[in-house]
C-alpha cells in the first residue's frame, strides 16, 4: 500500500514547464525597484509559449483583431515567404486599383472643379473682389492720380529718426581753410594772359567732330610710319589694314575663366598620364590649349597623342587641323601609314590639295588601300568632269562593291536609256532587295513608255513578289512616302503606279475608306496633290458609288488642277452617281463660270432626266436662265417646277422672281397660293409683308406678320420684321412690346436682345439701351453680338478691358474678333488689325460684314494689293449672312449684283 502512495514532492524530479519562471508566482521575480527600471528578467517568446501550448495540448488563443486589417499579414499568412507569385499577384491588384481609380478620375476631378468654382462664387478673392475697380484706374487722368493723398503714419507713434553722424575728410577742412586766404601777386601765366582771363575766345565751343578726325588723322600717320614703305627698304610684321579689326579680335579672359582653365589642364593632365592610351584625353587637352591661345602647347600635346594612340584617326585628325596646311600633310602622311584604312584620314588628306589632279591622285591612292569604300568611289567620281571617264570609273566600282545601290544607280544614270535598263537588270540581280532600284526602273520606264502608262504599275507589282520572296517588304506609309517622293523628283506616272500598286496593302475591308480619304488628306496638307490624286482615283475604282468621294475629288481638282481635269472627274461623277444632286450643280456651274452656258444647259437637262423632282435642279436652272437674260424662260421653268416638284423653296423663288421682275400682284398671287399650300414656311410670310410694307399698306403688312407669328412663333425674323414695322409706323412703344412679347416665347435669343437694344438706341433712349444690354449679357452670356455692342458702348479707355472680357466669354466667336480688329485699327496698330481680321474671316467666312470692314480698312491703310486679295478671298468664300451684307443683297435695286459689287457697297454702308 505504502508503495503506490503517489509522492507529493515528485515534481522536484520532472523538468521545468518552458514557460516557468522561478519566483514569478509570489513576486520574487520581476518587480521594479527606483535603480532598475524594467522586468529583472525577459519573459518567454512568443514561439517558446506556443510550444509549451502545443505540448501540453492547449489551444493557441486567436486574436480576433489579427484578420480584419487587410494590409496586415502577420496573422494567417505572417509565417509564408513572398514569393514571385505574390509579387505577380501584388501587382496585378495595383493594377486594377490604378484602373478603378481611373475610371472614377474624371468625375472625381469634375466634382472638386464643380465644388471649387462654387466655393470661389461664394467667397472670391480679394483679386477678384477689385478687379473692376482696377480696371476703372485706367479712366484716371494724370492730375487726378497726382492729387491723390500719400499714405500718412496712422499708428499714432512717434517714430524714432535715425541720426548718423559721419566724418568730415580733409579736403573739406583745406578747402575752408583756403577760403579765407588772399593772395597778393600773379604768376607768369595769368600776368601773360591778363590776369584771371582764360586764353580762350568768348563764347568759343569745343567742336568734337573736329577733335575725332584730328585723332584718326594722326592714327593713321603713325600706322603708316610702323608699316613703312617699299621704297625706303624698311619692312614690319604689322599689318596697318588690319590692325584694328586684329585688336578687336583679342579675346579678354575674367579671371574666373582662367582659374576654369587652369583646373581643366591640372585634370587633363592627370587624365593623358594614368591613361595614355586615351585618344579622346589627349584631344580635350589639346583642344583646351588651343581655347587659352597657346596653340604650340596644343601642337605639342597632340604630338604626344599621336605617338600614344597612332591607331585613333580622331588624334591624327585633330593634329592636323591645328597645323598649317604643309605641316598636315606630313601629319596625314605619317597618319595613313598606321591607319592605312581610315576613310577620313584619306578624305582630309585630298581636302588638302588644292587642285584637282592632286585630289584625284590622293583619292585614287586611297582606293588602292580601301576599295570596298562606297564613299571614296562617290568622291572619285564627282572630281571627274567627263562622264566617259566618271562611267568607267563607276563601272569598276559596282564590280567591287556589287550591293552598293547607290553607285549602281549613279551608273545607271550616266548611260543612255538602253544600256541603263541593262544596268538597272544587273543591279536588281546584285540587290534583290532594293526598292529604289526599282523604282529608279520604273522612272525609266515613264521617260520611254508614254503611250504605256500601265507598264510601271505592272512592274511594281512584279517588284513587290520578288521582294516578299526574298522576305523584304516595305511598309504601307513607306511605299507612299517613296511616291511623295517621286512626284518631288517630277516622275508622277511612277508616283501613280507606286500608289496603285501598294495602297491597298495591309488594310482591312472596313478599313479601307477612311484610311485612304485620311492618306488624301494627309498628302494634299504636304503639297503632294499627285499622290493624293492616286489615292482618290484608286478609292473611286474600288468605290465607284460613293459621292462623298467624287466630291473630294473634285474640290482637289477645284483647288490644284486645271478646268479640263474638274470636267473630266465631274464628268465621271455624274455618270457613276446620277442621283447626286451636288455632283451635277458643281457640274453645271463649274460650265456656266467657264461661259459655256450650252453646256450647262446640257448637264442640267440630264440631272433632269435623273432626279425629275429635284428642287436643286429646278431652282439652278432658274438662276441659268435668269443670269443669262432669258426672263421668260425662267418664268416658265418656275411654273413647271410648280407643277412637278412644288416644293414650298420652288414656291418662294416663283414669289421672289415677281417680285424682282416688278410684278408685285403675280407675287402677292402666288404667296397667298403657296400660304394656303405650306402654312408653316415663315419666308413666305415675310415676303408677302415686306411687299406690303412697300407698297406703303401697313394694315396689310401687319397682318402678314402677325399670320406669321401666330404659324411659327419660334421664327426670330418675323418678330424683328413685325417690330421694324411698327417702328417706322412710328410706333415704338408697341414695336417694344412686340419684341418683349418675342422673347417670352423664344428666351435667351442675342438677336431679339440686339434689336430691343437697337430699338432703344433709335428711339434716343441711351440709358434704357445700356440697361437692355445689361440685361440681355445676363442672359446670354456667350453672344458675340451683345458683347460687341457692350464693347462700342464703353468709354475709349475702356474698351481694351472690355474686349479682354469677351475673348474670355467666347474667344472664337468671329463677331468679337471683328471688334477686336477695329479696336487696333482706331489704335493704328495696321499689322495687328490686319491679323484680326484675318482671323474673324477664317474663323466664319460666311459672315460678309467681316468682309466689309476689313476692305474698309484696307481701304484707309493697306494698298491696292491686299484690297484686290480681300476681295478675291470674299469671292471664293460667297458669304451670305450678316444684317448688313443681307440687307443690301436682297434689296430689289441689287438683284443680279456680284458678290464684288455686294462687298463694295457694304463696305460704303458700314459705319
């Protein structure tokens, strides 16, 4: 019994718990005292815990914040090591949180700008705050600005003055000294002049020009006695020509720049001494030698660099470029015989000779050492001035050097046009591979083969397989580039054939079209209109229907060709899309401007038989008959085009043609016919008003107007009509009420603001028409035509800050820019003008007022050369809008009138 008692002291035998602590249970261990700050003994790791956990049997505790921390691994995965796939895996996760914070970039910035905008609308800078009071400092006069009060000291303290003492220099004390003193005789130069008198005469000046020749005079006598002269024997180094321009040549160093020279010898020669094999040391030191002015230590230097490096054409190169001409020839002498197949070495030495036969006698030396050299055989030839002997010598170098494709072409062009085929046959044989001998072919084949044309496109594409055959094969853009080239060089057959050849290669179908119109495009903006006309009539043949393209291609032909070629593509235009109206007006109008009016009459009677209901065609033929004279031809092809087409336009024109013609009854027919037919077409209306605003029927005018509005009430000219008749009526309160009743139903219109303003500047109110265009800026922000009113409305010096305000409203609006060029021209500033109003015609070209004014201008300052190029440029761009340009075309009194004629007159009207 006594032996299977469990012993209670048997634990004294086991082995200690790895986390045991001898003492730590009752406090013997691990306190703190005022000497020992700290545990008295290191606690178990971290590991050696969850060993002791793990033998025991006990489960580790888990730290439930240890996972949510995503960044943080030291939980699950703080033992792994980061391998290649995480760091794949890391990068592919930055890369899609890049991308989702691109995706929301754009909104997020247009927010904070959003946010930004509104916070700086609420509380703006104090910049902002007195902007307009700075720009109100320009209206103050120079006697305004000069009584304005200095700023005084409002800190109510005295300031402190700082009182500086300085002392008083000796010549001061001796001047006050010699004050007082009296002297009672003369010398002998004031006794001889009459005591204090100066020698000169009263009232003499000192005449320096006088003074400077005396001293070039005197200059130039003692150059000539250093030069001497031949006949006394005397002689001198001095050159009394150029003397002066040697002095002005001298070159002064700060003592900054030779402390800078100083240090760079020091490293340069510690450079050429730890590394003597260096060639390019031993040039730098030369070369900074030679920048000091000490050009024998430079000679001297570049001697040892020879003996160091005599392999480096640079050193032996450089040698002799800083000797005289008889020393580098022994220089380059010496060079060849160490570097016996330096091309340069060779070409500087034949640079030295002065002659040509010296040249060649070089070069041909040179060729015995290096005949593969392509470079000495193209030098070699040019010397030569026969080309007998320049072929001879060609024939020896394509032997050498049989992949040269340069001298093979070189050869090729020095034969006749037999044997240059021979050569061009052994050379594609040689250089499979070039393209250019190829080409140089095709060239050849466009001198002989004029009645062939076909034959250099079918060797180019003979070319092309060969070329792939070999594995050689240009790129689409290299191949049009080579033919931009060809038509440079005057070949534009072999352009062409280039083209169509190799302008479909690497595209797809979908592609095609809109790569070849970009390509057109590209080559026109360059100045190759034969490459771009390749392009166009290879994308005609693949696309033969497509209209848009015929009138690319006639507007190239428009811009660059001849008459005949327009005719030519007009022609086969009309053939391939005979339902494209536009094709056969520019058809018709281009034989009507070449005064072929049978012809035009021809095409216009086939765009009849193609497209029977066309209102273009109808209304150009109109215009034929009517420009020509035929009234009553135009009359009946009216009538008919009612009958068939009757198009609500047809209708109008019909009116207008009556009107024009004086047959004011007929047209008043026909518009109360066509408003019975199109309620909703508004010109009719104002047609039929203004006639009876002519005929001084007002009721009935008013009536007209008022139909109008009540049909198409969005229709801003009917409103602006129906106003300017009640104002010359005589009256203007109803004319106000009428447009304030317009822009109710059509807000935030510049137009109805301008005549609102109009009306209140004609009826002598200035303040309401300042108040009126206050209003309509606030509500129309962007409007040029308010702004240029707002700016004329300004005092003059004012103005300029006024037009920086509309530029930053609507800088391209061609209203303001035209404003902007008047404001220089008051200023006199012609060139700026000029610029401007150049850049309010191509900004809109279509607004004549433009025009007008800036042939007003030219008028004043510029000559008859930029007033006929104002007018000619008007011409092509036929504007047709603007109140004034329009006011005067559509008069009755202009009809049949020019677009010349029209500028002419506009420019009289404007004001």
């Amino acid at each position: 019994m006594a032996s299977n008692k469990s012993n209670k002291l048997a634990f004294l035998s086991m082995p200690a718990p790895a986390s045991y602590v001898a003492g730590l249970g009752r406090g013997a261990s691990g306190f703190t005292t005022r000497s020992d700050i700290g545990p008295a003994r290191e606690g178990p790791s971290a590991e050696v815990i969850a060993e002791a956990q793990a033998r025991r049997g006990e489960d580790v505790e888990v730290d439930p914040e240890q996972f949510q921390d995503p960044d943080n691994e030291y939980g699950l995965f703080a033992g792994t090591t980061y391998e290649q796939d995480d760091e794949e895996a890391d990068k592919i996760y930055e890369m899609v949180d890049h991308a989702m914070d691109s995706r929301r970039r754009a909104r997020r910035e247009a927010q904070e700008k959003i946010e930004l905008e509104k916070h700086r609308a609420e509380r703006p800078k104090i910049q902002q705050q007195f902007a307009d009071l700075k720009r109100g400092l320009a209206a103050v006069t120079d006697a305004e600005w000069e009584n304005i009060p200095d700023g005084g000291n409002l800190t109510r303290r005295k300031r402190r003055r700082e009182e500086r003492s300085y002392v008083v220099p000796d010549s001061v004390l001796v001047g006050d000294r010699s004050k007082t003193e009296y002297e009672s005789s003369l010398d002998a130069r004031q006794q001889q002049m009459g005591g204090f008198e100066t020698p000169a005469e009263s009232g003499t000046l000192t005449n320096f020009v006088e003074i400077g020749q005396a001293r070039d005079k005197i200059l130039s006598l003692k150059l000539d006695q250093i030069s001497g002269s031949a006949s006394s024997g005397t002689a001198t180094s001095v050159d009394p020509k150029g003397y002066l321009t040697s002095l002005d040549s001298v070159i002064l160093k700060s003592d900054a720049e030779i402390g800078d020279i100083k240090r760079a010898r020091m490293l340069f020669e510690s450079l050429v001494k730890s590394n003597p094999k260096h060639a390019p040391g031993w040039i730098a030191a030369a070369c900074l030698e030679e920048h000091a002015g000490r050009m024998v230590a430079a000679r001297k230097i570049i001697k040892q660099g020879c003996e160091q490096c005599p392999k480096s054409e640079d050193v032996w190169l450089e040698a002799a470029r800083l000797h005289n001409n008889d020393d580098a020839k022994v220089i380059l002498a010496n060079a060849v015989q160490h570097v016996g197949q330096s091309v340069k070495v060779w070409l500087a030495a034949a640079d030295l000779e002065h002659d040509a036969k010296s040249k060649k006698r070089v070069l041909r030396k040179a060729l015995e050492h290096i005949p593969n050299s392509v470079r000495l055989w193209k030098e070699t030839v040019n010397l030569e001035s026969s080309a007998a002997d320049a072929r001879i010598l060609l024939a020896r170098a394509v032997e050498v050097i049989p992949l040269s494709v340069e001298l093979w072409l070189a050869l090729a062009r020095l034969e006749t046009p037999d044997r240059a085929k021979a050569v061009l046959n052994k050379a594609r044989k040689a250089v499979p591979t070039s393209h250019e001998i190829w080409i140089a072919a095709g060239r050849l084949l466009e001198q002989e083969a004029t009645s062939h044309p076909e034959k250099p496109q079918d060797m180019y594409r003979k070319s092309l397989m060969l070329m792939r055959r070999h594995q050689v094969s240009l790129t689409r853009e290299q191949w049009l580039k080579e033919a931009e080239k060809c038509e440079t060089d005057g070949s534009p057959r072999t352009c062409e054939a280039i083209v169509k050849a190799t302008v479909a290669m690497e595209l797809e179908e979908e592609d095609r079209l809109d790569t070849w119109v970009a390509d057109a495009e590209s080559a026109e903006s360059r100045g190759r209109v034969g490459t771009a006309r390749a392009v166009l009539a290879y994308a005609l043949k693949v696309y033969p229907d497509r209209r848009s393209l015929w009138k690319r291609a006639a507007d190239l032909e428009k811009i660059h060709g001849t008459r005949e070629s327009l005719h030519a593509i007009l022609s086969q235009a009309v053939q391939h899309c005979p339902q494209a109206e536009v094709l056969w007006l520019m058809a018709a109008k281009e034989k009507w401007l070449a005064k072929d009016v049978p012809a035009a009459r021809e095409v216009l009677e086939r765009a009849f038989v193609a497209n029977p209901e066309s209102e273009q065609i109808w209304l150009a033929a109109v215009k034929l008959e009517a420009e020509n004279g035929e009234l009553g031809v135009a009359k009946e092809l009216l009538i008919r085009a009612r009958n068939v087409a009757g198009t609500e336009r047809i209708w109008m024109k019909s009116a207008v043609f009556e009107r024009q013609q004086g047959q004011l009854d007929a047209a008043l027919q026909t518009l109360a016919t066509a408003v019975q037919k199109f309620p909703k077409f508004a010109k009719l209306y104002m047609i039929q008003g203004q006639i009876y605003q002519s005929q001084k029927n007002y009721s009935a005018a008013r009536g007209s107007f008022a139909a109008g509005i009540k049909a198409c009430p969005k229709e801003v000219t009917l409103w602006i009509l129906a106003s300017r008749l009640e104002e010359a009526d005589g009256k203007s309160i109803k004319a106000r009420a009428l447009l304030e009743k317009a822009r109710l139903v059509n807000p935030a219109n510049d137009i109805l603001w301008a005549e609102a303003v109009g009306v209140e500047e004609r009826s002598g109110g200035a303040a309401q028409a300042k108040a009126m265009l206050a209003r309509g800026l606030q509500e129309c922000p962007t409007s040029g035509i308010l702004w240029s009113m707002s700016i004329w409305t300004e005092p003059r010096p004012t103005r300029k800050a006024r037009s920086v305000d509309a530029l930053k409203k609507s800088a391209d609006n061609p209203i303001i820019i035209c404003t902007v060029a008047r404001l220089f021209w008051a200023e006199r500033k012609i060139e700026k003008a000029r610029q401007w109003f150049g850049r309010a015609v191509a900004t809109e070209p279509d607004l004549g007022d433009s025009w007008g004014w800036w042939l007003r201008f030219e008028r004043q300052h510029g000559t008859e050369e930029y007033r006929e190029e104002v007018r000619t440029k008007c011409v092509a761009a036929e504007p047709h809008h603007s109140p004034v340009w329009q006011s005067i075309a559509k008069d009755i009194k202009n009809t049949g009138k020019s677009t010349r004629e029209i500028l002419e007159m506009v420019a009289d009207a404007l004001q």
